[in-house]
C-alpha cells in the first residue's frame, strides 16, 4: 500500500473511532447527534457499532449486545442500504437466540418488499436465496426447493456466476432431505458445470454434497473419491474440522469393506487433525485467559503477546468466539493507540507456531495415566464421540491382534476411554 492510501486509511480509522467514543460517552444525547450525522460517516459508525455488537454476543453479554442493535437501526434509518443491512443483523439474532418464527416473519417482510423490485435485482435475487435458506432450516422443504428454484432463476438471468453455483448447491441440499437423491446428484453436476467449480468453496461443498449421495445409492468408490476431495479442499479452505470429519467418515467406510489398512491410514490421520485442533483450542484459551488476568491485575507484560497467540491458535482452531473475544481485549489493551475495534475485528491473523502444534501428537483423547499416553490435552468434546468413535476402537483392537502390536491395543484403550470420559460429561485438563 502507498504512502498516501496508508494515511488516507489510518485517518478514517482515526475518524471512525471518535465517532464511537464521542457516541459512548454522552449516550443521553445520542438521538440528536445521531440525527444531524451525514451518510458517510453514518457507515462509518455503523461499521464500528456492528463490531462492538459481535464482541457482546461473543462475551454473552445480552443487554449490551441488544443495546448496539438498537443504536444501529437508529445510525441505518435514513439510509436504504443501512436498513436493509440492520435488519439482517436482527434476523441473525433471532436465530441464535432461538427465535426461528421471528427471523421467517421478518425475512418475509425483505421477500414481499424486494420480490419484484426490478431496479434491485441482485437484492431481490439474495433475498429469495436467503428466504429459501431459512425455510430449510426451520423445516419446509418443499417451500425452500421452490425458493431455491426461483433465486437459480435470477442468478441464470443475472449472469452472477457464483451465487448461480451456490443456488444449484442449496438445491441440492433440499433435495437430498427430500430423499431425491438422483435429483440431488445432478444438482451438484450442474452446479459444478455451472461455475461452482472455479471457486474452491463451493467445488468443496458440492463435492461433499454428492459424496453424500452416492454414499446413500452405494456407489462407494465414487463416494470415497468425492469425500477425499472434499477433505483436500477443506484443508486448502483452512478448515480443518471438516476435513478431519469427512476422513474419519471415510475411514469408517474403508473399514466396512474390510480395507482396514487404508482405513488405518486415514483415521489416524483423522486423528492426528482432531489433536491438533483440539491442543489449538486450548491453547487459544489459556493464551487469552493468561492475558485477562494480566489486564485485571495491571502487569502490561506480554498482554499483547498471550493475545496475538490466542488469535492465531483460535484462527487455526476455528475457535471464533475465542477469536472474537481476543481481539475486543487486545483492542481494549491498546486503546491508546485510538484505532477503532472494526480495526482489530479484521486484523489478519498471524500464523500459527508450528513447534507448538507438534507438541498435540504427544497427548492422546484418554484421561487415564495407565493407558500410557500424556494426558496434557487442552479440549472440548468433539461432535464425533458416538459410533464411528465406537467403531475406530474396536478397528484399532482388531489391528493390535493381527498385528501383534500392542500400540494399536493401547490406543484402542485409550479411544475407548475418551468416549466414555465424553459421554459421562469429563474434560481433560
């Protein structure tokens, strides 16, 4: 970046951060200021309050994060393209707060008011898609198949390649709830063909997509291919999570067709991927603990190191409340600095340590001493403790016996015991 953007880009900074802290410290009067500002710096500000809104639900504070919302749908409402944006931010909170009847009510509002808005086409075309969305996730099918036609419709006339890619994607989705599988397969084949497969994210999603279904009319060979590049395209995505989800569902696989050494090989992969995410998660966590107790009791040492390695291991992890937590105290720590919090929201993060990820392979998912693995593994309980866990321990016994490894029994043991320690609501600490 030149010299000159960089300035032009530290003053707005500059700029956004004063109207937050002048609007945070006379509160009383905030209507009749917010009233007189004009549209740009109302974005500005807007920018800013979303990004305190996100740090309060992170934190779960409640009142303060409904608060923000409040004062956004007051900074957005002469401005068209505020609103619009204020009202999806509701609609995301009625969601996460589990009120699914509320987030249809008001999104059916957008429908009716954007469905034949010719001179915002793009607009109408995202609220289709996102209508479509809501009812599959609150349960009509039928309706959201319909909706999903409608916005491949738009994006067909449109020429918007991606989202054209993406709508054939949530087609295929419904579909396969519906139990139209066949349906659902040449979905995903038009959306590949249809642009899908120039963009890495959504290639990934459809891949899996299809992987799912041909799974389902047991074409496995085709199956097990789509998944393992869908597990390669998460990995190149970052997202690691599920690319260790789809290895270890491939590995389950492998196992039912008796190819036990490829299905070895993949979930220990598998669970290589787990330890690691789960020792990041951890270390995220104790990285911004260490760093709350140093703001509290006033020792600056190091506050913004613990911090910036509780980012980057939350980054790797996917960990994103940590990360969002983080970045609001590592705002707070340096507030001097008067760089608004919108800012460090979208800081990139730096990378993670790799000596210190190398040190996950030492722990293992057991809580017992006697199983004869370290047991230093900061984690939660991950989604998959159920039957394919089951089913990687008695794979990794049958090993152990042929083998004549007692390695494989050990871990065997030790995979056992965590999903026992999961089930009965343990944490290794």
């Amino acid at each position: 970046m030149s010299d000159g953007k960089a300035e032009e880009r530290k003053a707005t900074e500059r700029q956004q951060f004063e109207l937050a802290e002048r609007l945070f410290k006379d509160l009383s009067e905030h209507g009749v200021w917010i009233a007189g500002l004009p549209l740009p710096l109302r974005h500005l500000l807007f920018e800013e309050l979303k990004s305190h809104q996100s740090l309060h639900v992170a934190q779960g504070n409640e009142p303060e994060a409904a608060h923000m919302l409040e004062l956004l749908r007051r900074v957005a409402e002469p401005d068209p393209q505020l609103r619009y944006r204020a009202t999806r931010l509701s609609i995301a909170e009625f969601e996460r707060r589990g009120l699914g009847g509320r987030a249809l009510a008001v999104m059916g509002e957008l429908y009716e008011k954007y469905r034949y808005k010719r001179a915002e086409r793009v607009r109408s075309a995202e609220v289709v898609m996102e209508y479509g969305i809501l009812h599959d996730r609150y349960g009509d099918k039928e309706e959201a198949c319909n909706l999903f036609k409608h916005s491949i419709g738009r994006y067909e006339r449109l020429d918007h390649q991606y989202n054209l890619a993406a709508a054939w994607f949530n087609t295929a989705s419904v579909l396969y709830d519906l139990n139209k599988i066949k349906a659902s397969i040449n979905a995903c084949e038009k959306g590949l063909g249809l642009g899908g497969a120039q963009h890495l994210d959504l290639k990934t999603h459809l891949l899996l997509q299809r992987a799912n279904c041909r799974e389902r009319t047991q074409e496995f060979a085709l199956a097990v291919e789509d998944y393992l590049d869908a597990a390669n395209g998460y990995d190149k995505l970052g997202r690691r999570r599920q690319q260790c989800n789809i290895l270890f569902r491939v590995g389950w696989l492998l196992g039912k067709q008796k190819r036990m050494l490829e299905a070895r090989n993949l979930l220990y992969k598998a669970l290589k991927i787990s330890k690691e995410l789960d020792y990041s998660a951890g270390l995220a966590r104790f990285h911004l603990r260490r760093a709350q107790f140093l703001l509290e009791h006033q020792y600056p040492a190091k506050i913004q190191q613990h911090l910036q390695h509780s980012i980057m291991y939350a980054r790797l992890a996917r960990a994103d409340k940590i990360e969002k937590i983080a970045r609001g105290a590592l705002y707070r720590a340096l507030l001097e600095k008067r760089r608004p919090l919108t800012f460090y929201m979208k800081a990139r993060a730096p990378e993670a340590n790799a000596a210190a990820l190398a040190k996950a392979g030492q722990g293992s998912y057991s809580h017992r001493v006697s199983d004869g693995y370290a047991i230093r593994v900061w984690r939660d309980a991950p989604r998959s403790a159920g039957k394919d866990v089951t089913f990687l321990a008695r794979l990794l016994a049958e090993l152990g016996r042929r083998a004549q490894d007692p390695e494989f029994l050990l871990q065997s043991s030790a995979v056992t015991n965590w999903q026992r320690s999961v089930r009965q609501g343990r944490r290794t600490h």
